[in-house]
C-alpha cells in the first residue's frame, strides 16, 4: 500500500511537471501565472484537468514535505525558463502569488484547507526565502543587507542536494551571474575612478559612462587602496606560488608532517605576531588529532582534500549554524585581510575546497543577518574584504600596480611605517586585464530550460569580454595620462620571486624553477561530478 502511494504521487508529480513546463513553453506569462494561481490556490477554473487531478493527489498524500518539494520544482520550472528568456517580472509576480491573501481566506473543501495551510506555512519557511533570491536578483530595491552577498547564499542551495534540480541550476547559474556582475563592475570601477576627468580627452559620453560606473562594494573608495596592498602582497611574495611551492615540497611526505607543514605556510609571511601565536596555537590543537590514525600514511590527493575542508570548518563554522569562536578570535587579533589571506592560501591548495569555504560563509550570513548592518559591521567587512580579495585572485581579472610617480621613492625620515606604504601605495595605479576565460565549474542544466541556461551562459561570455575590451581603453587612456612623454617609462611592480626564501617546511630553500609546477587535482570521491562538495 505504502508503495503504491508513493508510486502514486511520483507518478501526479511527473505530471505537474510536464504540464507546467509544457505551459511555459507555449502559453504568454500572464496566462501561465493564472494557470499557477489556479492550481495552487482557487482550483475553481483550471486550463488543465490533468494538472488538477495530480496535485489533488499530491496533497491527498498528505505529506508536507513532498508538497514543498513539488512546489519549489514547479516555481523553478518557471523560473529558469523565464530568467532564460529574459523575462523577469513574472518572476516577481509568481513569487508574490505564493503568499496570495487569498490563501489566508476560510475555505469549506477539506482539501484546500489543507492545501493553503501549507502555502502559509511555505510563506513562513526558509525555503520561501530562498525563492525569493531570484526575485531579489532583478529588483533594484534594497532589502536586508544579507542580499548584497546573495552569491553565497545560493551556494548553499546549489550543494543541498533534497533540493530539486531545477533549483539547483537556477542557483548555480545565478550565483555566477552575480559573482561575473561584481567582478566586472569592480574593475570597471577601478578602471574609470583613476582617470582624471579634467585632464581626460574624452567625449560627452565617455564622460557619462565614467560617472555611471558604480563602486559595487561598500568600502567606498579604501576599496582602492585594499586592491593596492592585496597586490603589492602578491608582488612582494606571490601566494599563487608559494601554494606551488608547499605541494612541491609536500608530496608524498608523511601525513603529521604535512599537517605540520600546512601550519607554517597558512602563516608565513603574516607579520602579526599575535595573530600567528593565537592561529599556531589553537589550530595546531584540532590538526593534531586530525584523522591521527594516517598520521603515518603518505599523504595523498584525497587527505589534502579532507584536510583543507576541515581546517575550513575550524577557522569558520563547524555545525553549518554558528562561527566557531576560532573566527571571531582571528578576526579580531589580525583583521579581517589577514584571515581571508588564510583562506585564500588554503583555496590555491585545494582548490575544489572553495565549494565548501563558500557554503561555510553562507552559512555565517544566515547566522549573523538577523542582526542590523550596525550590529554586524564588522563581519560585513570581513565579507567584503573576502569578495574583493577573491575576486583578485581567483576570478578572470588580472590585476597589477604600475607606478606613475618616482618622487618619495625611499622612506623619509620622521615617517611611520604605515606612513610609507600610504605613500606607497599612492606612487601606483591599479590596471586590470581579462584572463583567458575557461569553463565555469559547476554542474550541467537539468532538461527544463537546458537550452535557454545555455543561451545566458553565451550572453555572459559575450558581456565579459566586451566588459574587458572597454576597461583595456580606459587603461589605456589612463596609461597614456600618466606618461605623456617616454622620458620616464613606467615601472611594473615586480611580480617574480627572489631566488631563495626560508622553505615552508623550515629552513629548506624554495628553487624558483618549481614554480610552473602544475596544480593537483584536490577533487575527492566525496565530490559530486562537478566537483561539487557533496552534504
């Protein structure tokens, strides 16, 4: 009986699905949101008999669970293929139609009482207010500050996999269209808040396109000035390199070795005393016991996965719930750059680990944004410090510092240290390039909508490297208004390494030549395959 009532609503789900997706596909969004309004809240004059007969069977099954589930699928049916299209107002109006007043409205059918006690018990859930991320995404309202990192709490969605494919798609999709809008609108900025519009030779138009471009991080213009000193650090002692370096000198080394190993180079180069004693001493408490029983098996691509992803969790949230007092600790003994470098060195390892950093961070906004912007200031800076440095490092835009200005060259007398990198720091220009753009990681589309997903990722490749074609005229204007004789030709922070620097393993020196080491594929069996971290 069990499991012919299973089969049952299996069977009327498949058929919601169908005549849903088959309506989107042929009828205008007006009709199709009437059509939805009908099914799951009037039931009074429905398009399709069939729909009606199978989602009178799903709540008939009484099971909560399985109607949110059918529910969530049907909307995100809907909404891919909307979003695909471009048409994004009935994206608006079928999340609002879900908390319908007519759902709060007394009804004699036993049946669709049942049905829209569970909308309103839908409307107060998380899940509601995950759906409402894709609404949120084409509003240009300001709603709680949580929204600005929206990119993150998709991942969250995106590696829950009781969520249906369809949902899963649409966040992965939509979390990288929000991480390629800020990447792109970061360097955009950065590109045109540098020229000089008096001294600019440039159009009425150019003129105009310079005063839209947006600051799309909350730092104001520091953000500048935080893009500086992540470069000049990378400059000084590229951590790219250093991360080849360790998986150099750490292969096929002893498991406790390498763990020893992994503490030293999260630390090295930090110059926070306090920062590293506190760092050394409470993470080398939880690495010690660490899958102590491989603690002499070599170490392998498998165990550096596992090893990454917990060390993630120590240094950010281990219940997915709350920050580990480890966090807050960091935080404030170094500030919040120099925990997201520790992340950042832990990401070049393994790269595949930044599936769960990020689901981690997620999981730390959901925490922390019931509290006012006031309240958590702090932490909101620390997210944007982390979206800026991520997106220096491991996005498609290459940053460098060009230096427009030989005066002030040594440290002058009198001056503090913080002092001479301000003046530093002032001495350079930041430029940007498109990298070469590969394949997005994540997963394939499901079959609703497979062709329209496609047709976005195209029209995101296009915009990229238009993007990129425009901030390269505007770096050039700018480079030809810093040097407007080749008397001074302009200096390139230097990027390469000194010969010998003390080993991440102690005192070994680092050989240059192992830098073009290729990276290890971290990716472990407990990865889906898009190299997704599975929950």
């Amino acid at each position: 009986m069990g499991y012919s009532s299973n089969h049952q609503v299996s069977k009327a789900q498949e058929v919601l699905y169908t005549c849903l997706l088959a309506d989107v596909k042929r009828l205008e969004p007006e009709q199709v949101l009437e059509e939805f309004k009908q099914l799951f809240i009037y039931q009074v004059e429905v398009r399709d008999p069939l729909a009606l007969k199978a989602i009178v069977a799903i709540v008939k099954a009484n099971d909560r669970q399985t109607f949110f589930y059918t529910l969530k699928r049907c909307c995100f049916i809907l909404i891919n293929n909307w979003g695909s299209a471009r048409v994004y107002e009935p994206i608006h109006q079928l999340i609002a139609t879900i908390n319908d007043a007519a759902i709060y409205q007394f009804t004699y059918s036993n049946g669709l009482k049942r049905l829209r006690t569970w909308l309103i018990n839908f409307v107060k859930s998380k899940e509601y207010e995950n759906l409402k991320l894709f609404a949120e995404r084409y509003s240009d309202g300001k709603g709680r500050w949580s929204q600005r990192y929206a990119s993150y709490l998709l991942v969250a969605q995106y590696g829950d996999e009781r969520n249906p494919a369809e949902q899963r798609a649409a966040a992965q999709l939509l979390s990288r269209q929000l991480r390629d809008r800020f990447r792109l609108d970061l360097a955009m900025y950065v590109a045109h808040s540098q020229v000089n519009p008096r001294a600019a030779s440039g159009t009425e138009s150019d003129l105009a396109v310079r005063q839209s471009a947006k600051n799309p991080t909350n730092l104001g213009d520091n953000v500048l000035r935080l893009i500086k000193m992540i470069v000049l650090r990378r400059g000084q002692y590229s951590y790219e390199n250093l991360a080849q370096f360790f998986l150099s000198q750490t292969e096929g080394v002893a498991y406790k070795e390498y763990k020893n190993a992994l503490l030293r180079y999260l630390v090295f180069s930090v110059d926070n005393k306090g920062f590293v004693q506190i760092f050394l001493k409470r993470l080398a408490e939880k690495l010690d016991t660490l899958y102590e029983e491989h603690d002499s098996d070599r170490v392998d691509n498998e165990l550096v996965f596992r090893t990454c992803n917990q060390v993630i969790k120590f240094l950010t949230t281990e219940d997915n719930e709350t920050p580990t007092p480890l966090f807050n600790l960091l935080i404030s003994q170094g500030g919040p750059l120099t925990l997201v470098v520790v992340l950042l060195k832990l990401i070049l390892v393994a790269p595949n680990t930044r599936n769960r950093l990020e689901y981690c961070i997620a999981k730390l906004i959901q925490h922390y944004e019931e509290y006012s912007s006031d309240d958590c200031h702090w932490f909101i800076n620390f997210l944007e410090v982390f979206t800026v440095t991520f997106a220096i490092y491991v996005e498609d835009v290459q940053y460098n510092l060009v230096r427009i200005s030989s005066e002030g060259g040594t440290s002058g007398q009198g001056r503090s240290r913080s002092q001479d990198l301000a003046k530093l720091l002032d001495d350079y220009r930041i430029f940007s390039q498109a990298r070469t753009r590969g394949k997005h990681d994540g997963g394939t589309q499901g079959g609703d909508g497979a062709n329209g997903t496609a047709d976005t990722v195209q029209d995101e490749t296009i915009l990229v490297r238009k993007t990129a074609e425009k901030v390269a005229q505007i770096q050039s204007k700018l480079n030809r208004l810093a040097h407007p004789t080749p008397a001074s030709p302009a200096k390139v922070l230097p990027g390469s390494l000194p010969p010998h620097r003390a080993g991440v393993m102690g005192t070994t020196p680092l050989n240059a030549g192992s830098a073009n080491i290729a990276p290890v594929d971290t990716r472990s069996a407990n990865e889906d395959a898009d190299g997704y971290l599975k929950p």
